[in-house]
C-alpha cells in the first residue's frame, strides 16, 4: 500500500469525518457556495483508483479540477506539521506525490505539471 491511509485503516475521527460530506452540502449552499466549489469539497478524498470517498469514484470519473485540488490538498498536508509528524521538505513530498499517482492520484502527468509550477520550472 501507499503513502496514504485507506478507508479500512483510517482512525475513527477520519472515519466520522467520510460521512460528513453530504452534510456539508445543505450548509454550504446555504451559505451560497457555488455548486461547482461544492463538487470540489465533495469529492477532493476520491481516488483514480476507486478506493476513495464518500462516492468511490476512479478515473475519468472524477472532475479535471478536483484532480488538481487534490495534488495541492495532498501537497499542503504533506508539507504542514501535523500534531502526529514533523512537515516534510517540498522535495520529499513530490517524491511521495510522485509514487502515488499511478494508482491514486491523477497521474503521473497532472503531478509532473504541479511539481514544475512549485519548483518554479516550466510547465510543458
């Protein structure tokens, strides 16, 4: 398995918060969210290969957007402290970006064109 924990082996907070999506819903159209921010907040735990939530979506399956969102999400949760580790170094987190995003994340190419925008490189 990857760097990521799967559903089965999440903490019990973790595990409270896959069912809260369809909650937030109606509180953030309340508060006149656009839908499509909404879809992004939705589905930003889903994973290309099925193995993500609240909906199992894979592949093609998920929005373009919320694949990115999910590679600054991931990025930014690498790189911040955490009460339970240490940040890790930009370089380190590309690395396990890098190793996931065959199978989780959005490819290998959408992780290729964030690592060159946060390493300040071209993007082709």
């Amino acid at each position: 398995m990857g760097y990521f924990p799967s559903p089965v082996r999440s903490i019990p907070r973790e595990q409270d918060c896959q069912g809260t999506p369809h909650r937030w819903r109606a509180d953030l159209r309340a508060a006149q969210i656009a839908p499509p921010c909404i879809a992004l907040i939705r589905h930003h735990h889903e994973r290309m290969d099925g193995s993500g939530y609240p909906d199992g979506l894979h592949g093609e399956q998920i929005p373009l957007t919320v694949r990115a969102l999910q590679i600054v999400d991931i990025c930014d949760a690498l790189t911040s402290d955490r009460s339970y580790r240490r940040n890790l170094s930009l370089p380190h987190a590309l690395i396990i970006l890098y190793e996931e995003a065959r199978s989780r994340l959005a490819g290998w190419r959408l992780v290729s064109q964030f690592a060159s925008l946060v390493s300040g490189r071209r993007v082709r």
